[in-house]
C-alpha cells in the first residue's frame, strides 16, 4: 500500500468515525419514539460511549493523516479541518438528542393534569388523590391554570375533591390507571360552577 492510500484510508477511518455516532445516535432516537423499545435507551447510552471511542479513533487518525500528507509535501489542511468539523459535531448532536431522549422519557412516565378555571370564582384548594399519593394546588383565580404531573407505579384511580367558596366539589379523573398512564393527559376545567373533564391519550 502506498503512502497515498494509507492516508486516504485513514482520512476515511477518521469521517466515518465522525459520521457513524451521529447516524446511529439519531437513529436510535428516532425509533424509540416510534416504537417505545425500552432496550433502546441502553443502546442509546452504549452509543454514547462508543462515540467517544470513535472520537479518540477518528483525532488519531486524522493526526496520522496529516503527518503523512505533510511528510509527502502536499495539502491537507482542508481536509483535517472537515474531518475535525465532522467529529466535533458529534457533541451538539449528542447533547440534543439526549435532551429530546429525556424530556420523551419524562413526557411518557408521567401523567399530566391541566386544571383551567373559566369559572368566576376562585378554586380555592383542589386536590388530586393518586395511586402515589396525594397532590395538591393552591389558589387558583379565574382566568388561571396550572398543571402537575403525576408519577407513581402501582395501579389505580385519580381523583379530585376542589373547594371553590363554600362548596366542596369531588369527582373521579381514571377510574384505574397504572404506570403513571403512559404519558396521558386529563384537561379539568371549572365553569358555571362545576368541572368538566377531557382525556386526552
């Protein structure tokens, strides 16, 4: 093997070492939000790591290929700095996708209340009973709304008691629910004196 093709092979090594994380990191990514595979969260985190082997892999390289393209007197500035580019930019890609991958991951272990008072008084306490323990929200004035989410393992139901003036209103939210619902969403809204609620999946 020439001198020439050695450091075209190690220019190659070093892209590929640059390019092959981010493809498998967003691939990755992109099918667990498709099929919820929770094997793939440990392929994620072995793809991180195996980025950063790639990474010291691919610097090593493209050091490699330098010397030996200025050993033979010809260019190889351009080159170095696009492999370098092409690596480095593995770091925002990883941090972004590890974002989505936690916020996806908090979205569908949590179950989420939406409390909207469109009513004229104040909902002065309002309580959720879940299968993890009790939540409360204080003071919510017309026009207002807040929201919980809600984590807990063990099946059964939510419920609400709300006190708005002299009234103490209950209902129930799920009747069963485990798993902190799967990423559900419950929109609860106070008007003309009384809550309506909405499922949202």
């Amino acid at each position: 093997m020439s001198g020439s093709d050695s450091s075209r092979y190690l220019y190659r090594i070093a892209m590929l070492c640059g390019i092959l994380p981010m493809t498998v990191g967003v691939s990755i990514y992109i099918l667990y939000e498709i099929t919820r595979w929770d094997v793939l969260v440990l392929a994620g985190l072995f793809t991180v790591y195996g980025g950063l082997a790639c990474a010291a892999l691919g610097f090593i390289c493209i050091i490699a290929y330098a010397f030996k393209r200025h050993a033979a007197g010809e260019m190889w500035g351009l080159g170095v700095g696009k492999a370098v580019g092409v690596i480095l930019l593995n770091i925002p890609v990883c941090v972004i996708v590890v974002h989505l991958s936690l916020l996806s991951v908090t979205r569908m272990d949590s179950y989420t209340v939406v409390l909207e008072n469109k009513g004229e008084d104040v909902v002065a306490h309002f309580e959720l009973e879940t299968p993890g323990g009790a939540v409360g929200i204080e003071g919510i004035a017309p026009g207002e709304s807040e929201s919980v989410r809600l984590s807990f393992e063990d099946p059964g139901s939510i419920t609400y008691r709300a006190e708005v003036g002299n009234d103490l209103l209950e209902g129930v939210i799920e009747n069963h629910v485990a798993n902190s619902g799967g990423g559900k969403k419950s929109i609860i809204t106070f008007s003309d004196g009384e809550f309506s609620i909405e499922r949202m999946e």
